[in-house]
C-alpha cells in the first residue's frame, strides 16, 4: 500500500451537513482509508492509497452532488505530504474566495430592490387589513399581482439557483442539504402561488385566491442569499491569520556566486548559498550570520516586539525583516523546511482540525436535515387533518403551507455548523500572531481545563546557561579591573562557568590580558601569572586549600541560593568572589503570579540539586518542587498527578523532558528561534517566552468560550425557532413565524455565529 495523506479545498459548500455528505461519499471510495472535512475552513484531509485512488476520483466522486476538489497542479502532485501541505499555505490565493464573494453580492444587489418592494407590497396589505393605511385600489392590486410573479421567477431561478440545483440532486441522489431545504421550501411557495394565479377562477370557490406567497419565495431567497454573502465575507476575515504569514514570504533573494550579486526567485535558493540582507529587505530562507550585523524584527514570527541583535554565528529566519545593517548568511533551510513554512503548514492544519467538543454539532448536523424534512412534511400533513375540521380547507392549507415552508428555511444547520471551526481559526491565528503555535484544536480545548501546570527549570523557568549576576569585592582594585584578571585566566578553560564570566566581559568591553604559565587544577579551576603576578581562579576547594581568609558563612547561604562562586585570589589574599547562576528569565515570576490567578497549580521538575531548584521556586513562587530527577522520574510524577484526577499541562524544552511532554494531557514546548520543536509538543512557545504560556492558556479559555456561546445560540435558535415555524403556539397564542421572518433569522444567525467568533481577535490575551 502507498498511503498518503493530503488536504485540498472544496467548492460548492453552503452548510454543515455538506461536510457529512461529502465524507460519506469519500469513504465510500476504494482506497480511501480515512476522511475528514471541515466546513469552517472549507477542506478535506484526506488519506488514500495512491495505487487505488488519485485526487481526480475523489473529485468526480463528489461532482453529481454539486462539490468539487481544487485539484493540484502536476507540481504539486509530485511534491511529498510536507512540502504539499507547505506549499498549498505560501501559495494560496484567495481569487476564488472573492469571485465568490463578488457573484453573490452582484446577486443580492439585484434582488434586494425586489425584495424592497415585494416588502412594500406585503406591508401595505397589512396596514390596510388593521385600517392604518387606505386599501390599494384594484388597479394597483392587479398591477401588483402581475408584478410579483415576474420577481419571484428572476428571484427563484437566477438568484436561487443553488437551492434548486439542491432541491433536484436530493430528488436524484438523495442527498439533502440547507440548499434542499431553501429549494423545496421556496419552490413550494413559487409553485402554490402559480398554481393560484392559473386557475383563479376554478379554485376561488375552495381557497383564499388572494393569499399568493411569491413574496415569500422573493424576501426568503434574498435575505439568505444576503447571510451567505456576509457570512462568506466574515470567514474570509477569519483565515488573516494565514494571510499575514504568507505576506511575510519574500520573492526573490540576493544570492553571492562566483562573487557577484545576483537576485533570484526563491524557489532557486538552495541550501549553502551565501545570501545577502540589505536594510528593509524581508529575510527570504532560514540561515546562519556570516559576516555583518545587525537588528532583526521578529514580531511576526516570535511575537517579541523589540528587534533582536544579530551577529556572525546567530541564527536568521526566512519572513523576518532586516532594520539596519547589511550581513551575509549561509541559506541552511529552504522551501517546506523554513521554520516560516513550517509555522503555517502547523497553523493551516490546526484551523482545519476539529475539536471534541464539535463531535455532537457534527452527530446532529450529519442527521438534522432528513429529520427536519420529516418535521416539515409532518406538520403540513398535521396543519391539514386537524385545520381542516376546525378552520375550512381554505384557512387550514394556509397555515400549513406557511408552517412547511417556516420550518425549511428556519432549521438550516449553518449556525451549527459554524460554530466551533470558526473559533478555532479565529483562536490558532491569534496564537500563531503571539508566538503560540497550536499543534490541533483538541490541544486546544484540553488546554482550557488545566489546573496543574508542571515546568522544567533550565530553559523554561531560568534562561538555561549560566550569567555572571554579582561581584563581591574584597580589595582596593576596582570591579571592571577584576573581572578582567578573572577572564583572562578562565580564557582556557572549558568550564561553563568560565564561559559565563568571558560572556560578561565582552559585554562590558573588558581588556583580556596575556597569561603565563597557566595551569588548570583538576576540580578546583586555573592558576596564571598576569604581569609578574600570580593569580588563582577557582572554587570552595581550591581557596580552602590555599588556607585565605573568606566569609564563608556568606558563600554558604549563596550556594544555597543556587548560586556557584568563583573566586579570584592571589597567593596571600581573596580578592573577590563572582557569583554566576541560571538567571531567571524575564518575567517567570509575573507569569506565575498570573497561572496562580487562574487557579492552576504551578510544580517544578528539575534535574538540579535540591537547594538551587527550591531557591529559584522560591523566588518565583511556585508551589511544589520535585528536585534530583531523570527524565523517566518527569514521566511517573506526570502519572501520578493524573492518578489524582488532575489535568495535566507540562511545559518544557522538547528534548529531555520528551516523555514527560508526552504523557501530559497538554505538552508546551519551550522553543526558541529556528529550533522550534514544533512536532515535539502539541503547543509551542516561540522564542521560549514564560509569559506565552499564560497566553496560551487564556487564549485556550477565550476559545471555548466563544465556542460555547456558538454552540448555545445555535441550538437554541433551533430548539425555539422549528416548534414556532410548525404552529406549535398558535392554538394558545395565535403564534406563527412567517417564512419571511424565518429566512430574514436564518441568514442572520450564521453572520453572528462568525461574527461572534471574529470578536476573539479584539480581546486581549
């Protein structure tokens, strides 16, 4: 078998129960294994085996119900999974999307001025029934009664034509979806009212000849052709996200070969290509700095606002912009592997993912139209075996006549179909816009409820490497002069805490002097001569065993503060002690104070010792440590807070804590720069941030919300609006929802559910 999985667009889609038909029908097909379509981002992911099927089977498999795959080009159908699921994010257009658009709004410009009158028209009749207004005179009456039939028939066959294509393939095929039930509904109305203007005079003696619903089929088909036109203007609002990362892509690049500059497409570059970034250019692939500096913004892509330095050896990423300076860079990631492609291939399968809580929509709307169809029969044939005894033949088909046609366009499954995949996308793009990339929605919602957050110190809590925090001085020289000696000395040596303290002083600019006679003493440090004068560098041991006077009862209780000290003596006295550590990265302790604030445990997991792992806990506030542990000890504290019922969130580096993340109800990885380790966990923090973690958190709660709050609306407007349509209340209260009403709520209930979901964009995280 050749499987392969891959995910294309769909056309012709109008509501949820689309997304069931067409899953059907591909898992019907040989060779499919699996399907999964998405209404909200209008996608199929599909997986086939390529020696049984091919993108053009599963398209004519689908075509006789009105839908049909943007199929790939003979490019694309080379390409592997990956580099197709890149490559359908960086070259989407959204041509089609907005012919779309365009067609349905020249559609409802035409009919909104007959449906402006036909609303006049029913209007005036009503306030002259009530003696507010004088009846219109029979001239007028018979003007109106020509006139109507000629809107209702442009409105019905030009303007409604999906919904009669809908109403035929369901008599063909038997398949039913919102356009079958707008079809028949407003067919019903056009052909009723026809019927009666043929044959007014043998019919007058038996019905209400007057009552025509061509206002019916002209205000219902206009107002839904209106919702769909502002719906699909919303969604398109909702996939920005999408967009704004692929405007980051640059179009060509600068390439240096055999010396000489030359500009090329980006699909030319190829990995080792020295590339050239000049001031305001868009980086175009990932690289390494090889000659140059200079300031990066990367905002679009981490979600920090202040541009990041960058010198020979940093790393760079493609659909960056360079603010400053001119720098070469070795072209390492091109293509699907750019950490930009790989940022949107995540973020475009998320929005297309579906979360569990969207199981019961889709259970529903894979069975709501047949039923609603049921109901709508149902009530007519009901509205007529119990009308006609107690209201005449006449009054009874009225009723039940408007009750059929309420229902069918009232009970469209759109709003519930909309609901939880426009959250999503609106959710994983504001994400993906903070640095938070969200592997799927289920990651997503599992997030939400959370109420234990595991981190990892080194890297998560601390920045991961050692920094040289303080000076302690116990001579006359002064600081700058200090450190200079000591990094002159720890220049050979291959201690990280050697590193921390040269770190430092090419921070600060400082003089290395010339060494002689360097030594290292096993365990203890390094000893050199600096202009004739001999000079220790070193720890606890070694100054204890040169026999100096220090105060150690102070070195104690900063070794206890997870601090490591060096000192620098000469052979008579300490001259002073440096203190390096793993500082804490800048706002751990306020990201903790904010998990606190929603209720969520915060546990520490360290490998450290003991004494340091409870100082930096201490100092942010976390509210258990669990020190001294390998990466399998991670995995089994995991365990067993879920043994205690709860919801575990674990964040950590993706490497060594792999098991860990793994096991966690929701893993978070602290990725920083082009080492995202975006398959590792189902969430990633760009650029290692903390304070994204109590983002993503919020993010996730903000989500489920506005979901809720769909889904709520969605099946209430059902729950209250189908027994209203049927005539439920009218032998109490003489309630009955007009098809005109029904179709002017319908169309407006799936605007709201969208813009519901677009309200997410304004909140701040």
């Amino acid at each position: 078998m050749d499987m392969d999985t891959r995910t294309y667009r769909i056309r012709g889609m109008h509501c949820a129960s689309c997304a069931s038909i067409i899953e059907k029908s591909f898992k019907k097909l040989a060779g499919v294994e699996s399907a999964e379509v998405n209404y909200g981002t209008e996608t199929a992911k599909v997986t086939f085996d390529k020696t049984k099927t091919d993108p053009h089977h599963l398209s004519e498999q689908i075509k006789p119900l009105g839908y049909s795959l943007s199929l790939p080009s003979a490019e694309e159908m080379n390409m592997s999974s990956d580099e197709h699921a890149a490559h359908l994010g960086i070259s989407q257009s959204k041509e089609e999307k907005l012919a779309e658009i365009s067609d349905l709004r020249g559609k409802v410009l035409s009919a909104l001025p007959l449906a402006a009158g036909s609303a006049f028209v029913m209007l005036w009749d009503t306030l002259a029934a009530f003696d507010v207004l004088p009846a219109p005179s029979h001239t007028l009456k018979e003007f109106f009664h020509h006139l109507l039939p000629l809107f209702a028939t442009y409105v019905l066959f030009v303007v409604g034509k999906p919904y009669l294509l809908g109403f035929y393939r369901f008599l063909r095929y038997g398949q039913a979806n919102m356009d079958t039930l707008i079809g028949i509904g407003t067919s019903v109305a056009y052909v009723y009212s026809f019927i009666l203007a043929a044959f007014e005079g043998p019919l007058a003696p038996y019905l209400n000849v007057e009552a025509t619903y061509y206002d019916v089929t002209i205000i219902v088909i206009t107002f839904i052709a209106l919702g769909k036109y502002l719906e699909a203007r919303a969604k398109l609002r909702t996939g920005d996200a999408i967009e704004k990362l692929l405007n980051l892509q640059a179009k060509t690049a600068l390439v240096i070969r055999d010396g000489k500059e030359e500009e090329i497409p980006l699909e030319q570059v190829k990995p080792g290509d020295t590339v050239l970034v000049k001031p305001g250019a868009k980086i175009p692939v990932d690289g390494s700095v090889l000659e140059g500096s200079s300031f990066v913004d990367e905002s679009m892509v981490t979600g920090e606002p202040m541009p990041a330095a960058k010198e020979e050896g940093d790393t760079v990423v493609a659909g960056t912009l360079n603010t400053t300076g001119s720098f070469t860079f070795r072209a390492t990631k091109v293509g699907a592997e750019t950490l930009l492609a790989q940022i949107v291939k995540m973020v475009r399968e998320a929005q297309g993912s579906r979360a569990p809580i969207q199981a019961l929509a889709d259970k529903i709307s894979a069975v709501f139209v047949p039923v609603v169809l049921v109901l709508a029969f149902a009530a007519l044939g009901l509205w007529l075996l119990f009308g006609i005894p107690a209201l005449g033949f006449s009054q009874a088909l009225s009723l039940a006549l408007t009750s059929f046609v309420g229902i069918l366009v009232i009970a469209c499954p759109c709003a519930l179909g909309l609901a939880t995949p426009t959250a999503i996308i609106v959710g994983v793009g504001k994400g993906a816009r903070e640095g938070i990339l969200i592997k799927d929605a289920a990651t997503l919602e599992k997030l939400h409820k959370a109420d234990t957050v595991v981190v990892d110190k080194t890297g998560t809590i601390t920045r991961g490497k050692p920094e040289l925090l303080a000076i302690q001085n116990y001579s006359d020289q002064d600081e700058a002069e200090l450190l200079s000696l000591l990094a002159s000395l720890e220049k050979a040596s291959e201690h990280p805490v050697a590193h921390a303290i040269l770190q430092s002083a090419e921070k600060q600019k400082r003089e290395l002097l010339q060494v002689k006679n360097f030594q290292s003493i096993k365990g203890k440090g390094v000893e050199g001569e600096i202009a004739d004068q001999k000079y220790f560098a070193g720890n606890l041991k070694l100054i204890e065993e040169l026999g100096l006077a220090f105060d150690k009862e102070r070195i104690i209780l900063e070794t206890k503060a997870g601090k490591t000290p060096i000192f620098l003596a000469t052979e008579d006295r300490v001259l002073a002690s440096f203190l390096v550590a793993d500082a804490l990265k800048e706002g751990a302790r306020e990201a903790i104070e904010a998990l606190h604030r929603l209720g969520i445990r915060v546990i520490m997991l360290s490998g450290d010792d003991q004494n340091t792992a409870e100082a930096i806990a201490k100092e942010v506030g976390i509210d258990e440590v669990v020190a001294e542990v390998l990466p399998e000890d991670k995995l089994k504290k995991i365990e067993a807070l879920q043994k205690e019922g709860r919801i575990v969130a674990m964040a950590g580096d993706g490497v060594n804590d792999a098991p860990a993340l793994a096991k966690a109800d929701v893993g978070i990885a602290m990725g920083t720069g082009t080492d995202v380790a975006i398959e590792t966990a189902g969430i990633t923090l760009l650029h290692g941030d903390i304070s994204k973690l109590v983002k993503a958190i919020r993010l996730s709660k903000m989500t489920m919300t506005g979901i809720r709050q769909n889904l709520f609306w969605a099946f209430v407007y059902n729950i209250v609006g189908i027994p209203l349509a049927a005539g439920l209340f009218y032998p109490l209260f003489g309630w009955l929802l007009s098809p005109v009403f029904a179709g002017l709520a319908m169309a407006f209930s799936s605007f709201s559910v969208v813009g519901n979901s677009l309200r997410l964009k304004t909140k701040k995280l």
